[in-house]
C-alpha cells in the first residue's frame, strides 16, 4: 500500500508554463495519499502549488536543503542545511572569469538575490513568477548572518553547460552538491542538501518502510529519490539516462504524467496489497 507520495516540481508535477493542472489537483486530492513535494525551488516559489493542493506535510525545497511546513503566511523551519559562503563566493569569481554569459544568482530562505538582469534572470523571472532582489554580491555575502541555500546558474549553450559542469567539480572541495535540474539549470547546493536525507526525515517521521513510498521525477536531481522509495515513476519527458531508474515510465508533465501514474499504477499498488 502506497503510505506517501513525493514529487519533483519542475518538469515533472508542473506543466512545461509552470503551473500545475487541474487534473493533477484533482487526482493528487482524490488520491487521499499524504504528498510532499521535493523539489530544487525555494518555498516562496512552491507556495502557490502547496495551497492548490493544499498540503499540510512537511514539504522539501531547495533539493532537500530546507524541510519546512507552511503555516499561514510564515513557514515552519524543520531542518536546514546551507552552502559555506566561501565556497559562494569561489563559484561566483569562477564564473565571472570564465564563463562571463552564465547568468548566476542564490537564494536564502526567502529571497532571490540577483546583481544584474541578464538573459538568465529575465527568463526564470517569466517562468517561475519570482522578482529578485538587486543586490550586490560583495557586500551581501560579507555580512555574518547570510544563508544561501542555493546557487542558481543558467546557460542556454549545451556544450558551454557541459564545460561549467566539469570546471565547477574541479573546484568542488565536497561541501557542494551540483546537480543539472534541466536543460538549462544548473543548481548547486551544500552537500547534504540531497533530495534523499528529506525523504529520510519524513521516512522515519511517520516510520513508514520503503514499500510503502512512491516519487516522481524526470532529472538527475531526483535520482537519491528514486532510489529511496519502493515504487520510483519517471516522466517521459526525462533528461536522457534517468529513465533507467524508474520502476514505471508515466506521460510527460504536459499530459498529466503525475495524475496518470497515480491512477495507472500507484492506486493498482493499493488497491493489490489491500487484499
């Protein structure tokens, strides 16, 4: 029996225009199923989603950095784990030197902090509805009580996303977590920001064994998900070698893969073991 569902956001639960749709809403509610939505975004960036459903369990941002649950218009701050801001800054002065049409930005608990409106900014502004803050980098990162949970870099040339990948390991002294979230994100976080250790929070919170869990995903940052639930669905619209970990391949996010996978497989998964 299917005891809880976890989610990825992007590509998987929301449509390819960011939102989610009617018939995932229905589903997911109908389900009767406890949701948690695990994803790379920040909560005011899954606030909106969290309310359509209106999910009251702990939710995962920012690829498992930050565990919260919603409460009113505040959030309740159940675990949290930050990148080293000297190693904010080594990514930053990286790719200002080498890979100057790179847009970067991070993020706290709350804010996203950006120092220009290049490409980057201007498209995850119109696809995620955000408005950053402008700030500047240098005197943010000195003062002593900033967190960053996430550093946000996008590219829109897939060989210059490769190079970035390969330069930004060679400098990672194994406090970040880099992870390609899709096709032109690249997001990095502290390394014990991994999607699993918030499904393990949650796992020995209502003490529920492997079997009785299920995830949805599509990239790469979702694999230590898929691979700590008994029954791993992957959208067909999955980045090329994620495919493989998927116990079940459901429609893409544009056809409601996460309410077909649900129906398709998840209430079959019930409805057996219930006997």
């Amino acid at each position: 029996m299917i005891k809880h569902i976890f989610s990825d956001m992007d590509g998987t639960l929301l449509q390819s225009n960011c939102k989610i749709s009617e018939k995932n809403v229905q589903t997911i509610k109908e389900s009767q199923i406890p949701f948690t939505l695990v994803s790379a975004r920040s909560p005011m960036e899954m606030t909106e989603v969290i309310d359509k459903l209106d999910l009251d369990e702990p939710q995962i941002g920012f690829n498992g950095g930050l565990i919260f649950q919603k409460q009113g218009q505040g959030l309740k701050i159940l675990s949290e784990h930050t990148l080293n801001i000297d190693s904010v800054k080594r990514v930053i002065a990286l790719v200002d030197e080498q890979f100057p049409k790179v847009s970067r930005s991070f993020y706290d608990v709350d804010t996203w902090y950006v120092d220009k409106f290049d490409k980057g900014v201007k498209y995850e502004q119109k696809m995620g509805g955000q408005t950053p803050k402008l700030v500047d980098y240098v005197s943010l990162l000195k003062q002593p009580d900033v967190k960053v949970f996430k550093i946000m870099l996008l590219s829109f040339d897939v060989i210059e996303m490769k190079q970035l990948i390969e330069k930004l390991e060679s400098i990672n002294t194994g406090d970040m977590s880099i992870k390609q979230s899709g096709e032109y994100y690249l997001e990095i976080t502290s390394h014990l920001a991994q999607k699993s250790r918030g499904i393990k929070y949650i796992q020995d919170l209502e003490k529920l064994l492997k079997k009785d869990m299920a995830a949805f995903g599509d990239g790469f940052n979702d694999l230590s998900m898929l691979e700590m639930v008994g029954t791993p669905v992957v959208m067909d619209n999955a980045l090329e070698g994620v495919k493989e970990y998927g116990k079940y391949i459901t429609k893409n996010n544009d056809e409601d893969g996460v309410a077909y996978g649900i129906k398709k497989f998840l209430q079959k998964i019930t409805k057996k073991r219930s006997y």
